[in-house]
C-alpha cells in the first residue's frame, strides 16, 4: 500500500481539534446539552426540506418529536417546508406532529423557486430559532443521535458558528448494499474543487452532507443557492465569514439514503460546480475566468444512437436573509 501524502497543515489541525463523535444517543452527555441550552437561552429549531418524501419524511419527524421535544426538550420547532410535492408529505409530516409549510407560502411576495436550497432558505424564514438544524427528508434507519450530535458544538463551544455532519455512505443500487460508495458526486466533483481551490477545506469528510446546523445571527448573513449547490455554497460563504475555526463538523456514523441515477447525479454535479465557479476568484490581474455556461448536456442512447439532453444548472440565488425588508421587519418587532 502506498504511504498516504501529507495534508495541509492548517486543514489537518482543524481536522483534528474540530471533529467530534457522535455515533449514537449513549455518545452524548444529554443532561449537559440540555443545561447549556437553558443556560444560554437558546431555542432549537429543526427543519426539513422535503419534496415527495411520504415514504421517509413520517418516521422522521416523529423521531425527532418523540425524542427531542417530548422527552427531552432540546427542540422548540419541527418544521417540513414543502417543496411542491405531489405525494402525500404534507399530510405524513402533519401526522406525525411537525408542523408544515408550503414553499410557495413563505415570503410569497418573493415567489417560489424549484430546488433544495430555495427550501432551505425558506426554511430559515419561517422559524424562529436561534440555532437551526436541517436535516434531509429521506434518511433511513436509526438516526436519533443527530440532532443532537449537531447541536452540542453549537451548545459547548461559543466560538463555533456552523456544523456539518460527517458519515460513512453505503451505496445502494439494484437491490445491493455496499459499505462504502456512496457519496459519488462529493468525490468525483465537490472534494477536487474544494482541494484546488480552498485547500484550508479539505478536514470535511461530507461537503455536501444534508446534515447541518448553525446560529441564525450567520446562516442570515450568506446567500442560498436555489439548487443542489447550496450545501457547498454555504461552505465557502461562512468560511469566508467567519474563518475556518468558525466551522466544526461532527462524524454520526452511517447515513442511508436512497441512491440516484447517474444521470441525475450529473445534474447535480453540474450545479455544484456552477456554484463553485460563481464563488472562485477570477486568477491573475488583468485576466478573468469566463462566465459558466449554464447548460449541462447530457447524453442517452435510444438503441439507434445517441441523443442530446440539456439541463440547466445555473446558479440561481437568494439573498442573505438579513436582506429581506419582511423577515428584517419581523425580527425588529420581536427585538421590541
């Protein structure tokens, strides 16, 4: 086997004085969460983004519910922002006790946009913590322990604004499970970029892991990208913010989710690097990096020959939420 290459100093003290464990509820000093959430008069909010996630999104909320808010109370909000679903999500998350908004119906003045981080960013609007959770909509299995496994840097440490959920990705195809595969589009698109371009990045196991948590006082200062970009958009943006000793990412062990196509992974790659493109910085004075496409074209073979498909994959925004003249009027009436 060959010697593994040094890593970058920088990222490698981060690596090791930021990463913690939390790999199942018997991890976590529960008690100890709970007095600092007291202490500091912190309200938990917890937000999932779901579009047609009936099969999931139920078992979920409950979990959090039963756990995190009824018998122990580190959550205040459970929050599903509705994604222009066409199954029945709504009602399954009702049912199970989370309260529900549609996307359309959050800051409608301002429209409605398809994609994850739009929800995500409505999400923020219509909540009223100051710590924020957000958790994707299809996980499977056990995963009590990360909601609090998110929380206790944000509860422990003042210093740390932004925490990101790190885990090992069985890959499940056909019916087959294997231990490790998943997470294509981190390791064939997002780490290289990361790497080349913010090195200081490179301690974060999962960049684009749906699993996050931050204080609103930051995440309101950044921009959402609409799309799959928006877990790398954040990234970058709050190291840009708040520098990298800002940011804390937390190992939970083992996520399973369902897998997607190839093509669809494509896509999804096709906006992460748009998103990446639109943050890099332009290179040597005088010379500039030129605008991204926009378009993703993709492939298929209908049994005579192959046919083009393009999709966008534009990076579309939305700003910083400390911006928005609605949310900025709410926030002062609760300040007085």
């Amino acid at each position: 086997m060959a010697d593994s290459g040094p890593m970058r100093p920088d990222a490698r003290a981060w690596f090791q004085h930021c990463t913690t464990s939390a790999t199942s509820v018997t991890d976590l000093d529960l008690d100890a969460l709970l007095r600092a959430k007291r202490w500091g008069g912190h309200r938990v909010s917890v937000v999932l983004p779901a579009r047609n996630e009936e099969a999931t999104v139920g078992r979920l909320a409950a979990d959090v519910r039963e756990h995190w808010m009824r018998r122990l109370p580190l959550v205040d909000e459970l929050l599903v922002v509705d994604s222009d679903s066409t199954d029945a999500t709504a009602a399954v998350a009702r049912a199970a006790g989370a309260d529900v908004v549609a996307t359309s119906d959050v800051l409608p003045a301002h429209g409605t946009r398809p994609g994850k981080g739009e929800a995500l960013w409505k999400g923020l609007a219509a909540t009223t913590g100051d710590l924020v959770v957000f958790l994707d909509a299809d996980l499977i299995g056990d995963v009590t322990h990360y909601v609090p496994g998110l929380l206790a840097p944000l509860l422990t440490d003042p210093q740390v604004s932004y925490v990101k959920g790190c885990y090992t990705r069985p890959l499940e195809i056909d019916g087959q499970s294997l231990p490790a595969g998943g997470g294509r589009v981190t390791e064939l698109t997002a780490r290289p970029l990361l790497n080349a371009l913010w090195p200081e990045l490179a301690g974060f196991v999962q960049p684009l892991g749906g699993e996050y948590a931050g204080r609103r006082a930051v995440l309101e200062q950044v921009p959402f990208v609409s799309g799959y970009g928006v877990e790398i958009g954040l990234l970058i943006d709050l190291l840009h913010l708040g520098g990298l000793s800002s940011l804390a990412q937390v190992d939970l062990g083992v996520r399973r989710h369902t897998s997607q196509s190839q093509e669809a992974l494509g896509t999804m790659a096709g906006q992460i690097v748009a998103t990446v493109l639109a943050r890099a910085e332009c290179g040597r004075p005088g010379h500039h990096r030129p605008a991204a496409s926009g378009l993703l074209t993709q492939f298929r073979h209908d049994g005579t020959g192959f046919v083009p498909r393009s999709s966008a994959v534009a990076v579309d925004e939305r700003p910083p939420m400390a911006t928005v003249p609605e949310y900025r009027a709410r926030w002062a009436g609760v300040a007085g």
